[in-house]
C-alpha cells in the first residue's frame, strides 16, 4: 500500500467545494469519507441555493418573454402557474443532480456518511447520524467544508422567509417586501415578482448589486421598473410587526420619506456568515480572523496542520466556484503537490433578467484606487444578434490598461451576460491584451462579439459604432 492510500481525509460538508474536493482526493487514491447532513452530496447550493433558484428563474424568465413577445407580433394568454407541478419540476432538478453526485462518490470509492460531524480533536470528529447513533472517526487530515447560514434581522418576527423558504414555493404572497438588494434578494424577487407578487426592495447601500459598476445595474433597473413595485436605497428597516395575518413594516431611509406599509411576507436576505460556532474548533488548533473566518494559508491549511478548510468559512466571495477550486487546492497539497489558491480573477454573476456579470477590476474599483484606465464600451443596441433577440439594452464593458493594453477587467449586462463571461475571466486570468480579444474571430451573429468589439471601441475600429481612432 502506497502513503497516500494509508492516507484517511475526511471531507466534512458536501457542497460544492466539499464534494470537489473529496473527489479529488479519492482521484490520488486516498482513503476518503466525506460526511454532510444531506441524503446524498450537494449541499445548500444543490438542494436549497443555486440549483433551486436557477431552475424557478428559467422559469421566470419564460413568463417574461412571453409578455415581451407581443412586441414582435407574437400573442399569449396569461400564463397559468401550477405551482405544484412547478415545484415538483423544481425537486426533480435537484434530485436528479444530488443523486448523479451520490453515484460519483460510490465510483470513486468515497464513502459518503449521513450525519453532523464536530471535532474531537485535530485528528478525530464524532458524527451524529440520522438515527441519533455517534460514531467517532480519526483522519490523518480534514477538510472543513461547512458553509454559511443566513443572517436574520435583529428583533424580527421567527417566520419571516429567508431564501431557504423562499425556494420552498409553498405560496406566492400578493405582497412581498425583499430586505436587501443583493444577488439573492433580486434573483427572487424576480421569481415572485413574475408568478404574481407585488415586490418591493428596500436596501440600505447606495445601490442594489453592490460591487457591480453602476452603469451594469443600471441596465437591470430599467427592466425592473416594470417589474417591481418598488426599489429603495439607502433605506433600513426599523421594525416589523405580524399584525392580523400581514407584516407591519416601519422605515427609515436617507433619501425620502416612508409611511409604514403592510405586506403578505417579508423575505430577508442581508447576508451570510459563516457556520464555525458548532463544529467543535475550539477542540482543534484552527484559529479565526477578525471577522470570524477560518484563518487559512494559499493551500488552504488551517492554523492546525493536519486541518483544512475551503469555501464560505474563509470569507472572500461567497460562491460555489471559488470553493470548487479551494476544495481542488486542498486535495492537491494533502496529496503533496505543489498547489495554491492564488487565483487572479473570480466572476461574479446575478441572475435576474438581465443578468449582470463581471470579473477582475471594476471601473468603481479603478477609480477608487486611483488606476490608470481606460473603459471601452460596446452598446448592444449595435449588435445583430440583440437586436434578432430584442435585448438591445445590454452593454459590454473593458477595464483596460492604456499603457500595456492588458485587460485588468470585464463588465456584461444583458441577456446571457452570465453564459459571456467566461471569455473575459479567461482573459484577465492569462493576462490577455485588447489586441488578442480584437484579433480572436468571433462567430456572426452572436452576443459573444460584442466582447470582440468593445476590444476594438479601445482601437477605434470597431465596426458597428464609430469612436475616434485611438492614437
């Protein structure tokens, strides 16, 4: 038997990092036990985040373009929501991907245990499985993968939805009050504001989608007029009240006036933290930060060597592909390779209609450090493609250094921003000039080119708009 096949890893928590990174390291044939709460691995983004929420904003969207399609000739009845066979559809998504998961770790020989698990010590955890039987399990290394939890409003009533609840889909409320305007609140308040809710946003920073450039959300808010009952910034909530089967809801807000308003349900979404107060840490050497992360190196190793830890218990981003690619970089290191999670670039998407995307350094972010830049925008209302499709409300956006030409930064708003991209991220991470997207021929007719021509606005070639030639 080799070291690393003697080599125990337990994995705890299933998500996507976890589960990434359990499989990669059963790929080096280490011994692995991976444990989560769930039937089968996935974790919150596959049975109560990503998946769930996608799959109703697909549907959202077909009731969408049904509405717009009138205006291309094209007439449809009201859409008729079953809400049970919408949510049926729902579970089947998740179900389907869960269980492919739960054959993957069978295939690569991963033994998946149902059960919570808490340190204790830095070589052992007790799990506690769905029958309320312990069994205690000792490792040569550990991966913490646990996740984060939402924040509750301080002083609220129990049953407000968080978004867990929201993606229940047990009842569309005629009316619906979103606290906070970040990617989670305005992903479903796009989803009930298309089956049927009166929604309204309250949000206490200057603008929704914060970390987003301006002129990106912009691009969102003006479809979102139609939408939403109501959008306010720089606004808080001071008190919510259950009065007779509705909330009371009083406001406090830096740019207008508002009366107390009354509505069916109040989803909170303020923000995540993460889940380190119930696994047993203070029985290891794993140590926080200042503001309650796990304090990990570049291979993602804890304070206490022979743990790890990836994904939202290490703060930055909080999203399922960043923790992918820690759990990745875990596996790597216990396995003695040579490996770090240094990446230069992580997307960002928020998947309301339209979507808005962007990686590596906003024009925001630019201005604030003081960079030397330069912003080459191409309009999608000079896009073929778009304007076949009638989303000509997009824009693509380069961040660009003026003097080597590289791209620091990529910004889309539009339809399938999220789909685009890719192609940008690729570009920041390989260090990737204005002249190489420009010189890379895109197909005709597709949304893609317009990353190609927003290279060329820089130039001043860019076919389809006219920009003074750049010197």
């Amino acid at each position: 038997m080799s070291d690393l096949e003697s080599r125990k890893v337990i994995v705890i928590g299933a998500g996507p990092g976890g589960y990434a990174a359990a499989f990669r390291a059963a790929d080096f044939g280490m011994h692995v036990t991976l444990i989560d709460q769930s039937p089968n691995p996935g974790g919150v983004c596959l049975y109560r985040g990503c998946i769930p929420s996608k799959a109703l904003l697909h549907a959202a969207k077909i009731i969408e373009d049904t509405k717009q399609a009138a205006s291309i000739g094209l007439s449809f009845g009201k859409p008729k929501i079953n809400l049970n066979q919408l949510r049926t559809w729902k579970t089947s998504v998740v179900e389907r991907l869960t269980g492919g998961l739960g054959v993957l770790a069978k295939q690569r020989k991963v033994m998946f245990v149902q059960g919570t698990a808490v340190f204790e010590s830095s070589n052992s955890v007790k799990v506690t499985k769905p029958d309320r039987s312990k069994e205690i399990f000792k490792f040569d290394h550990a991966i913490l993968a646990v996740g984060s939890r939402s924040i509750r409003l301080t002083g609220a009533p129990d049953d407000l939805w968080d978004s867990t609840k929201a993606l229940a889909l047990e009842e569309v409320p005629e009316t619906l009050l979103i606290v906070g305007g970040g990617y989670i609140g305005l992903e479903l308040g796009s989803v009930y504001a298309n089956l049927g809710s009166r929604v309204t946003v309250v949000e206490m920073l200057p603008q929704v989608m914060t970390g987003a450039d301006r002129d990106l959300v912009s691009v969102f808010l003006k479809k979102a007029e139609g939408m939403f009952e109501a959008i306010y910034t720089q606004t808080k909530v001071d008190n919510i009240q259950f009065c007779e089967r509705k909330y009371k809801v009083r406001f406090s807000s830096q740019r207008q006036n508002l009366n107390d308003k009354v509505f069916n349900q109040v989803l909170v979404s303020i923000g995540r933290k993460p889940n380190t107060d119930s696994v047993g840490l203070e029985k290891t050497k794993v140590r926080l930060n200042d503001n309650g992360f796990v304090r990990v190196n570049p291979n993602r190793q804890t304070d206490d060597p022979s743990i790890f830890a990836i994904g939202d218990i290490t703060g930055g981003p909080l999203l399922a592909h960043k923790a992918a690619h820690e759990g990745k970089t875990a596996a790597e290191s216990i396995a003695g390779k040579k490996a770090a999670f240094e990446p230069t670039v992580i997307p960002g998407i928020v998947y309301t209609n339209p979507e808005i995307a962007w990686c590596g350094l906003t024009e925001t972010e630019a201005k604030a450090a003081g960079d030397k830049f330069k912003v080459a925008k191409f309009p999608w209302a000079a896009s073929g493609r778009a304007l076949t499709m009638g989303v000509t409300n997009g824009i693509t956006k380069l961040v660009i250094d003026p003097d080597t030409e590289r791209i620091l930064g990529v910004g889309l708003a539009g339809t399938g921003a999220g789909e685009l991209i890719s192609e940008g991220a690729l570009a920041v991470e390989m260090a990737a000039l204005a002249s190489d997207i420009s010189f890379t021929i895109h197909p005709h007719p597709t949304l893609s080119e317009t990353i190609m021509e927003a290279a060329d606005v820089f130039y001043g070639t860019s076919t389809h708009i006219f920009r003074p030639r750049r010197s």
